[in-house]
C-alpha cells in the first residue's frame, strides 16, 4: 500500500473511530456504517488539518470513498 493511500485510511480512520484495519480496500459511504454525516464532517476537517487549507464545498461533497481521499491528496497544492 502506498503512503497516500495509508494515509487517506488512516484520515478516514481516525474521523470514523475506526482503526485503519477495520476499513475495507473498496471503503465508500455506502460500505462503511460508521461513515455518517458527522463522520464525514470529522473527516473533512481532518484533510483540510492535514493540508492546511480549507477544501472546496464542491469537493466536500463529492468526497465519498477512500479512493477520492487519495485523490484529494494526490491533487494537494505543493505536493
């Protein structure tokens, strides 16, 4: 597994109380109870402490699987 994407398990991990073990691969909103609202929120504030940048509403709301946190990252200005 690659560091990005270890690292967008363990942001997704820590936002839902889970520990990165517990998360599938193919991690999305509609596999992982535990992804609700407020967890999504966690989430989002845990990628923009990360990035030290706030995200875009539009991409707030289209974050909804582990891919499209690595995604979010790979695309993180100065990276």
């Amino acid at each position: 597994m690659d560091d990005l994407r270890m690292r967008a398990r363990g942001l997704l991990a820590d936002a839902l109380e889970l520990t990165p073990d517990e998360l599938p691969d193919d991690a999305s909103i509609e596999t992982v109870d535990a992804w609700t609202s407020l967890g999504h929120m966690r989430l989002i504030l845990g990628i923009e402490a990360s990035m030290a940048m706030q995200l875009d509403a539009a991409l707030v709301i289209e974050i909804g699987s582990l891919d499209d946190i690595v995604s979010v990252l790979q695309n993180a200005p100065g990276r």
